[in-house]
C-alpha cells in the first residue's frame, strides 16, 4: 500500500497511505463536530438554569477570556505559518514556529485553568447549577482537545527531529495543523455564544 | 422444494387473518368510553384499513412472485433475463406510498391538534381541573377547586371536560387511561397537559406505562366517573369525613412505596406544586438503595432529607450525607 | 480503595445468578486449561489476538456476536418464562429489569451491531476489490475495543450489580438521585469504549470504500452491501459522537455531581431523552441499512439476476439514512411537545415508509422473472420480506403521533421494533452467514440443518411477538414483570413464551449446525458455490490473507458475474504475480483492550486514584503506536505462486461453478 508514490504532490499527500490518513482525519473532524455541537446544544438548552447559583454576568472574567483568544488565534497563525516552512521544506524554521505555536497553546491552558481556579473560588463549580456544568464540560472538552493536542505535538516533534522531513513525519505534522485550526474555530464559537453572549445577557 | 412453499404461504397468510380478528375482539383501545379516545380509535382505524391493503398487495406479490419463479425440476435450463429496472414501475411505487402518507398524516395532524383542545360537542362545559402529581410509585390527584386531594384513585363527572395537569416529584412517569384517552408523560418541573371526556359512569383503569424502576409494575389507578350529582355528593363527603393532609404526612407519602387509597380534604398544592421550575426537590437517594455496589451521592441544596428513613443503613451512609440532615424540604426551602 | 465491601462487590444471594458465576468461572477455566492442554496459546496469540487481517477481524466480531446473542436470547428466554403466567414469581421486579435491560442493550450493540460489523469486514474489502481496509492496525483496535465495552458490560450482573434502568437509560431515574448503586455506571462506560471503537469503524470503513476500491469500480458498481455499508458508516460518524457526548454527561452527573439531567439544580430529563435518541433512531438504520444490503446480495444471487432498480436502491438508501437523522422526536411523542412538533415528526417518520417501499418492491421485482433457489440463505431473504412488511406497517401506525398516544410504551410497541429488528438485522445476519461461510471457512454450512434453524427460528419468533401486538392493543404496558389474572392478558402471554421457546429451539439447530459443519462438511468445494455476482467470489475459499494474488478489474455491475459471462480476467498468469505489500501484525489493539477494560472497571466502581494510575496505560498506548514505524512486510512472489496454484487449476483458472 506504499506503492502508488506521487511526487509532484506536497510531502504529506505522497504516498497513497497518506492520502487515506488526511481524509480519514478529515472524517474524523466530521465527527468531532457533531461532538461539539452537541456540547452547544445542551450549553444552549440549559444555559439559563441558575438554579439560584451564579449567572454569567457574576463570574465571567471577559478581559483574561479577550487574551485567551488572542493567544490561541495568534497560535492558529504561527501554525500556518510552521506548514508555510514545512512546504519550504525547512525544518528548522518549522520545528520553531510549532514550539511557538505550542508555548501560545500552553500559555492558553494555563490562563484557562487560572480561570477555572478564579470560578471555583467564587463558588461556581461544575456542581452549582445545571448552566455551570453545561458550561463547565463545553469549556473543559475544548481545554482537554488543546492539552491532547499539545502533548501529541511534542510526540510528533521528537520523530522529526530523529527522522527529518519525510512523507510520514510531513503528514503527521500536516495532520496536526489540522487539528489546532479546527480548535481554533471551536475557540471562536465559545468565545461568541458562551462569552459574548453571557456578557450581553 | 413444493411443500416448504406451501408451509411458507400458509404461514404468512394467517397474518392479515390475525390482524382483522384483532379488530373484533374486546381490546380496550377498540373499546372507547369518551370523545378523546374515540377520535384516536378513529385514526388508528382508518390506518390499519391502508396497512392491511399494503400489507395485502406485498403479500399477494410476494406469494405469485415465489410461486412462479421457483426453481423447478423443469426450468433448470432457464436463464433469467438481464433486466436493470424499470422506470414506470419504480415511480408507481414510490408515488403510492407518498399518496397513502398524504391519506395518513392528514387526520393524524388533525387529531394532534384536536388532542390539546376540549372535544367537540363539549365546549360549552367549564372544565373541571384535577392536577396529577406522579411520585414513585403512587399517583396522587389534586381537584385544586374542590380543595380535595386523593390517592390513587380519581372521581370525576361524567360528560364533562377534566383538564388533568400532571407533573412528577421525580422520575419520568406517563398518565395513560386507555379507555378514555390516549397517554402523556408527567415530568417533574413540567407541567403537561391532558384533557379527556367519559360518556357513562364506570370504572376505567388508569396506568403508568413509563418505567420508573423497581415498583414500576402496579402502579395503576381507578378513574370512576359519576354522574354530576353522584360527583358532588362524593366531594362533600370528603370534605366532611377526609382527614388533613400535613406537610410531614405528603413527605412521609413521597417516599418510594406502594400506597393504597388515600383520601384528604386539602391539598398539597398550598405548599408545593413540583411543576414550578423551582419548586422544591424532593429527592432522597438514600432511600433507593437496594442491591448491588453502592455508589457516592451528592448532597443538593434544596434536597429533601429525612434522616428517619428506614432503609438507610449504617454500612450504605456516606460522609456527604452527614452533612445537611434535619432539612426537611418544604416552604422555608423554596425560595431559589 | 482500602474500604471495598466485598460482600456488595459479588452480587450474591440469587440462585440463578450464583449458577451464572459458576458457570462463567468454569467456563474460563476450561478455555484456559484447554488452550494449555492442546498447546494452543502461541497459535491463538499470532492467528487471532494480534492479527490486522480484516477477515479475521471479521470473524472474531463474528463469534463475538454470537456469543452476546446467547446471553441476550438468555435474558429474552427468562423474560418470557417470568411473564408466561399472572403473578409468576420466578424473577423479583429488580431481576426483571437488570434484565430487560441488558437483554436491549446486548441485541442491540453487542450483538446485532458487531454482527453486521463482522460482516462487512469479512466482505466489504473483498467487494471492493482490495487487500484490507484502509487502516488496518485500527481496524483491530476498534473490535478490541468493542470486545472490551462487551465484556466490561456482561460482567455487571456478577460483579457490582445490572444496569437496571432500560436500555434507555431514561433521566432522572438512570441519575444518582433514583440509582445510587453502580450499577448504571456500568452502561455509560462499557457503551462509551465500544462506542470509541465503533466510531474508527466508521472513519475506517469511510476511507476504505472511497480510496480502496479496485481499478474500474466507480461509486455506481460498488455492489449494494459496499454502498450500504459506507452509508452506514456515514450515519455511525453522524451519530455516535452525539451518543458519546450523552454518555460523557451522564458520567458527570453519576460521578461527579454535575446537573445536566437531574430534577435538582436545573437539569432536563428531556435533553437526555432527546441525546438518546438522536443518536438511538440513527442507530437503527446503522443496523438496518446493512441488513438491506445483505438481502440484495443475497436475492440477487440466488433469483440469478440483477438486482432490480439498483439506482434507486442507492437512492432510497441515502434517502432512508437522511430522513433518520430528523424523526427522533417519534419515540416521545407523548412528552407534550404540541401538536406542531409532533405533526412534523409524524411526516418526517412516515416519509421513511417511502424509500423503503421502493426497496421492497424492487426485491420482489428482483425475483420476478428470475429463477428462485430456496437455499438456507435465501429462505432468511424470503422470510424477510412479508414479516418486515408488518413491521413497517405497524412502525407506520405508530408514527401517526395521535395514535401513538394509544400505543405508547406498550407491548405494541415491543412487537413492532421485534418486527423490524428481527427480520431487518437477524434474519440478515443469517442470510449473510450460510451465504458468506464457505468464502469464510472453505466449507458450507449444512443446508438440511439451515432449513431446521429456519423454520423453528421464524415460527418461534411470530408466535412470540404476534401476540404482543394484541396485548398491547388491550393495555398491556412493556418492562412491566408480572401482571394480575384479572387482566386477561394470560392466554396470550402464555402463547408468547411457548413461541419463545422454538425460537430458541431454532437458535440451538443453528448453533448445532456450525459445529456439524466443522466437523463434517465437505471441504472439496468450489471457490463460487452459489454462482454469485460479486467480487469476493474471484478468489479463494477460504480466502489467503493477501485477498487477491492480482488486483480484478471492474468493467460493469456485478463484476464478477459479467467476468464469467464474458470469461475475462479469471486466470492468472505466473508473469502477472508481483510482490504484495501487507501490514505487520500487532499486539497494541490488544493491550489498549486491557487497559480501556481496566480503567473502565475502575470508574464503574469510582475509584478515581486507580482509573487514573491505569489511564496513563492508555497514553502510553497512543505514544507507542506514534513511535511505531512498522512498515509491514512484503510477501515473495514464489509464495503467491504456490497459494494460488493450491486452487486454481493447472491454466490459472478459477474453478468453474460446480452445481
């Protein structure tokens, strides 16, 4: 299945297993959409339901929220970027614009958490009311993807540092690419319905 | 091969027999005692009568069809055409069926919309109200006008619309007369809505069709329907003879247990009606202990404990539990 | 976990349950000691537990399935026995609901659906003309993790105590407030680890279909089960996502506390509701689907002609997979949401009727002018049809939302979705297997045998659930385990339960006949004994683990009946034979299944430390499988010579059809 080699195509998409890998991912992203909007559906059906705890306008933090986003939208970029370098086939210039691109994703995690700290002690916890868990479990699923996705990053740096740039390693890079762009966009729709709209009431 | 064929046909053929007997015999959906459950009797007839044809038409086709294309001694040689399709034949089947839909979802949208409003022919009478509250595994009815409440049973007029508003104290039941009407679920938090008819004095038995764990079974009532006067008579001699319903006797009746017939001469409306979105929870986990591994429960605010309750045994307590004992619900709870 | 309290963590105290544990340990035992004893564990290891081979996948989901219909058809028998006569006392009423409820969820995700899963692995590659799927370490990876949900869930009722709240898992009562044991813990975990492995069946059957197929064979060739099943598989990465994140809640609420569907703190019994069955009402066309498209093999093959509308059928079964993605609202009805809502469902559900008239007609025009061979696998085909046709008229009836109101939650409810997932995925998956065996086994499964398990099997099950239909019609309601003698429900009760039993009589023929088959059936076969159509008939039965020494090309519709037609690319010339390229086995999907089993077991008994410390296994699972480089091997031209020689004959022919 390794046969079928085509070289006038970029790196990732060479080889036919390749080609399999990038669709399938693409599936796969299918699904994690349906995962996620079904998370904004049940944050959506039950993002009135104080029970008598806090509401939005009580905890929400939106200046740490705006540099979250910043961080992550910035690191979305930086991503495209290390792709642009990978097609140069440069692997230095793209090792370091995906560490870039991880330390903005960790620096994201961490302010989120921090986040999370701040809600627990005002007493809002996932436990308060049926909003805090909905919103509690959309946010957190998103943070768990980012956290996944750094660690697998880091695993797919060390191969490229042993292997270099070959169709593999290209594609699993590529894969990654994928990835983070697609948290990205879900970042946006958190950031609009549950942040934004929280804010607005 | 002959006698499998034969097998096969007599076989299916008694199918559409049973099905037609089916109408004819006593079964309760076919035997309605109101308005409300006549009109749904009405539907279901009119669409069994298309079914049977479908199921007619692909039953004769399919019995021709295996007949004359079986593989015989005598057609071994015969080698079936090439054959695609058929454009003329593959319409005729699917414009049909969509013809048949038409027939069906017209009176089934009628009746739906039907359903939610007092029956025809009624219209005029004010209808009496009863609200239903579902608990595990009892039924308890509420005539808020008559500030009467009963247990498992309910008394209403004959010939006149009964508003029943139901809800549950917890889990998911559905309020199903099948003589008078057709089923809805009762929700905690939720109010729904069923509204029903009797035509003659009797007595129709009314059920929970929704599983809702180990006392599910047997959680049935008795709809009497009286005449007006007999109604009447029966509200004022609950009103003389009914005891009081307290708010720690409605606790001590929330439990999960089997209750007989109770009867009082208020209701527990003037403390707590579960269909308001924040109305107080009255769950207690404890008291569903039964078999198996135990697991950890959570503690709610505006939970009803009882630390009296029986089944709760020393090795099933759990520390969270420790916590909020001596809250006993009610009104003083009610204010998130 | 210093405070486990041993005497809940057995369950302990039924008699029948006690015979369960010993049997289950005995049996155990004697797997274990006969592996030993006939020096079997390599060969077990090597053969089966580590393969990437999608036959062999195949068939282990297949034995899988089998084993999960025993237990479920358990249940079913004691159901039936318990509700034979009016206030029987054979099951307590907690009894009879752990066992309802795991008799729904077993038929259902462990047994129909790895069935048909089982299928498709063993054929779809071969239909498609390829040499596996397109990931095959993955492929592995999703059956052990179904293995592992499987077993995970069938140790509840030993160990810890039965889900027993429905195979719905209805809020509030499968929550905390209403189920403190852990028992419910135990279905939203196994169903969330099979669920995982599910899902990469889907991306994995995906990819395969759409980048795997052979030289020639566009979308509109692909035979009807290839296209059934990628329509499947396109509903499963549609709709199991929402099941898992329903699952995933359900863990918040049962372990932590959270308020998603409880009555406290703002919950909404109604979203689960709504979650379940967005997932739940596709789920039925996930098994369905495939189903259909066994039957059109199979009545194709044995009327000896095309299948009849093929265009259409592909249309009908898109259309069938779009419309089960908008009729969910259908199973409540009754929950209030106004006649507007339910006057859309209603239509919508009514709609579904219309493809899968087409469908049926257009098998019955497949037959029409053909020349019928009443074997084994086309009885189930036959069968299928009239006994389908009542549960579609029936599932008609009761999408009419008023006329639910009247059979809502009763047992004609029960007799309708038995008359559907019966005949649409048991009868199916028996078709399949008398007509795929000898591809699987190189040797048929007995005829006169099949003709047995047929006719007890189809009589047992109308005798069992006709019945139900009247009863509910007369007020019986479904999941309840005893009813009064006053009811009048008795007569046909009893009826039911005496049907039950033929249908397991057919059941024990058929597993009778697997075993007289292997051994005693002819192995002297032909490669295409059925005369069939389609792609895996060109090669060998059983098939050698490179599926194809030379990759068929694909000119027409039923490839494969058109190359014998025209006698063209059915030899093989020694000069054509070049190196195959094939995946390295492994023993990852293995180990993940171990882990996932371990972790899980941990969070069904909330311990949160040890399903921590466990979980970092399946990290370092994942890390291993990143660094793994295994590139497979190639098998040596010489190697492909001699397997092919083993059934071609001299000129590199395929054997013809041999009667």
């Amino acid at each position: 299945m390794s046969a079928n080699v085509n070289t006038s195509l970029p790196l990732e998409y060479q080889t036919h297993q390749s080609r399999m890998n990038i669709l399938g991912f693409w599936i796969f992203l299918g699904a994690e959409i349906v995962l996620f909007a079904t998370l904004f559906a049940v944050y959506a059906v039950l993002y009135q339901n104080y029970a008598g705890g806090p509401t939005h306008q009580d905890i929400i933090m939106i200046k740490e929220v705006m540099i979250q986003t910043l961080l992550l939208l910035t690191s979305s970029f930086t991503c495209g970027l290390a792709i642009y370098e990978m097609r140069r086939n440069n692997v230095k210039g793209l090792i370091s614009w995906l560490v870039i691109t991880l330390l903005l994703g960790a620096g994201f995690l961490f302010m989120e958490i921090n986040e999370f700290i701040h809600y627990i002690h005002e007493g809002a916890t996932m436990q308060t009311s049926a909003f805090l868990s909905s919103f509690f479990v959309l946010l957190g699923t998103h943070g768990a993807h980012v956290t996944l996705g750094i660690g697998w990053a880091i695993i797919v740096i060390i191969q490229l540092i042993k292997r270099g740039l070959t169709p593999v390693t290209a594609r699993k890079i590529f894969i990654i690419g994928l990835y983070w762009h697609f948290l990205d966009v879900v970042w946006i729709f958190i950031f609009t319905f549950v942040y934004l709209k929280g804010m607005v009431g | 091969m002959l006698k499998y064929i034969k097998l096969f046909v007599a076989l299916f053929a008694v199918i559409p027999v049973l099905l037609l007997t089916g109408c004819e015999t006593n079964m309760v959906v076919f035997e309605p005692q109101g308005p409300v459950a006549r009109s749904i009797m009405e539907l279901i007839n009119w669409s069994l009568m298309w079914m049977l044809l479908v199921v007619v038409v692909v039953f004769a086709m399919f019995g021709f069809i295996v007949w004359k294309y079986r593989e015989r001694k005598e057609n071994m040689n015969y080698e079936p055409p090439e054959e695609h399709g058929n454009t003329l034949f593959e319409i005729i089947w699917t414009a049909i069926p969509i013809l048949i839909v038409i027939a069906l979802i017209i009176p089934t949208v009628k009746t739906l919309y039907a359903l939610e409003e007092v029956p025809e022919g009624y219209e005029n009478e004010e209808p009496l109200t009863v609200h239903v509250t579902a608990a595990d595994w009892k039924w308890i009815f509420s005539y808020p006008e008559q500030g009467i409440e009963t247990v498992n049973y309910v008394n209403i007029p004959e010939d006149r619309p009964v508003n029943f508003k139901l809800t549950s104290a917890g889990t998911m039941q559905s309020f199903w007369v099948p003589a008078l009407a057709g089923q809805k679920y009762a929700m905690a938090k939720m109010e729904t809505q069923l509204i029903l008819v009797a035509e003659n004095p009797g007595s129709y038995v009314g059920k929970n069709s929704n599983f809702n764990g180990r006392g599910y079974t047997g959680m049935e009532f008795e709809v009497l329907a009286q005449t007006q006067q007999d109604f009447n008579q029966w509200i004022a001699d609950v009103k003389n003879t009914a005891p009081v319903l307290t708010e720690e006797k409605y606790e001590e009746m929330l439990k999960p247990t089997h209750l007989g017939r109770l009867t009082f001469k208020n209701t527990h409306l003037a403390w707590v009606n579960h269909a308001d979105e924040d109305a107080q929870t009255y769950t207690n986990p404890e008291l569903y202990r039964y078999n198996g591994y135990q697991g950890k429960t959570f503690e709610e605010e505006d939970n009803y404990m009882n630390e009296n309750s029986e089944t709760e045994s020393g090795d099933h307590h759990h520390e969270e539990n420790h916590d909020d004992h001596g809250n006993h619900g009610g009104d003083d709870h009610g204010q998130h | 976990m210093g405070n486990i309290k041993w005497d809940e963590f057995f369950i302990t105290g039924d008699p029948l349950i006690l015979g369960a544990q010993v049997s289950i340990a005995l049996t155990m035992l004697g797997v274990l000691f006969g592996l030993t004893y006939l020096k079997k564990w390599k060969w077990i290891w090597r053969e089966w537990i580590t393969t990437v081979d999608h036959k062999r996948i195949g068939i282990m989901y297949i034995i899988a399935a089998i084993l999960m219909f025993f237990r479920g058809g358990i249940d079913g028998l004691l159901m039936k026995a318990q509700t034979s006569r009016p206030e029987m006392g054979l099951l307590s009423s907690q009894h009879y609901n752990e066992i309802f409820t795991t008799h729904g969820v077993i038929m259902i995700l462990f047994m129909a659906m790895p069935f048909l899963i089982g299928l498709m692995n063993v054929v779809i590659p071969l239909q498609i003309g390829a040499r596996d799927v397109a990931f095959p370490q993955l492929n592995a990876l999703s059956f052990w993790l179904f293995f592992s949900g499987a077993m995970l869930f069938n140790i509840s009722f030993v160990i810890g105590g039965s889900p027993d709240a429905g195979w719905t898992s209805y809020f509030p009562l499968a929550g905390k407030e209403f189920s403190p044991s852990i028992a419910n813990n135990y279905y939203a975990i196994a169903l969330q680890i099979a669920g995982i492995g599910t899902l990469m069946t889907g991306i994995n059957f995906i990819v395969t279909i759409l980048k795997m197929r052979t030289k020639g064979m566009t979308l509109m060739r692909m035979p009807m089960f290839t296209w059934t099943a990628l329509v499947t598989s396109g509903i499963i990465v549609a709709a199991f996502p929402i099941f898992t994140v329903a699952l995933a809640l359900m863990k918040f609420d049962r372990l932590f506390g959270t308020h998603f569907f409880t009555v406290s703190s703002g919950g909404s019994d109604m979203l689960w509701a709504n979650l379940f069955w967005l997932w739940g009402h596709p789920e039925v066309y996930i098994v369905a689907l495939p189903a259909f498209g066994i039957f059109s093999e199979v009545i194709a093959t044995f009327s000896r002609k095309q299948l009849f509308g093929y265009k259409s059928m592909v249309y009908a079964t898109v259309g069938i997979a779009l419309l089960s993605m908008v009729v969910w609202v259908h199973h409540f009805y009754t929950m209030g949401s106004g006649p507007g809502v339910n006057s859309f469902f209603s239509l919508t559900t009514m709609l579904i009727a219309v493809p899968t008239g087409i469908k049926i007609f257009n098998w019955l025009f497949t037959m029409r002018k053909g020349r019928i061979k009443l074997s084994s696998a086309m009885l189930w085909a036959l069968a299928f049809i009239p006994t389908f046709t009542i549960g579609g008229v029936t599932g008609v009836m009761l999408a009419m939302g008023a006329a639910d109101f009247q059979y809502h939650n009763t047992l004609f409810l029960v007799a309708h979705f038995h008359y559907v997932l019966i005949p649409g995925v048991v009868f199916a998956v028996f078709a399949g297997l008398y007509y795929w065996w000898p591809k699987m086994f190189g040797h048929m499964l007995n005829e006169r045998l099949g003709k047995w398990h047929f006719w007890l099997f189809n009589i047992g099950f109308n005798v069992t659930f006709m019945p139900m239909f009247f009863l509910g019609l007369n007020g019986a309601v479904r999941r309840s385990y005893t009813y009064s003698a006053e009811s009048g429900f008795a007569p046909l009760f009893l009826l039911s339960a005496i049907g039950s039993v033929i249908l397991a009589a057919g059941f024990a023929v058929f597993c009778y006949n697997i075993y007289w088959s292997i051994r005693y059936a002819d192995r002297n076969i032909s490669s295409d004994p059925w005369d069939a159509r389609t792609l895996e008939w060109a090669t060998a039965s059983p098939v050698q683990h490179y599926n194809f020494a030379k990759l068929p090309e694909v000119k027409s519709f039923d490839a494969f009946w058109q190359m014998k037609k025209n006698n063209e690319g059915l030899t093989l010339k020694d000069s054509e034979i070049e190196e195959i390229h094939m995946p390295s086995n492994s023993g990852q999907p293995f180990m993940m299944c171990v882990i996932f089993g371990v972790v899980g077991f941990f969070l069904v008994f909330e311990w949160f430390i040890p399903a921590a410390i466990a979980s970092v296994g399946i990290i370092v699972g994942l890390i291993y499988r990143s660094f793994d480089y295994n590139d497979g091997y190639h098998i040596p031209v010489e190697e492909i010579s001699k397997t092919e020689s083993t059934w071609r004959n001299e000129k590199g022919e395929v054997h013809k059809h041999v009667g």
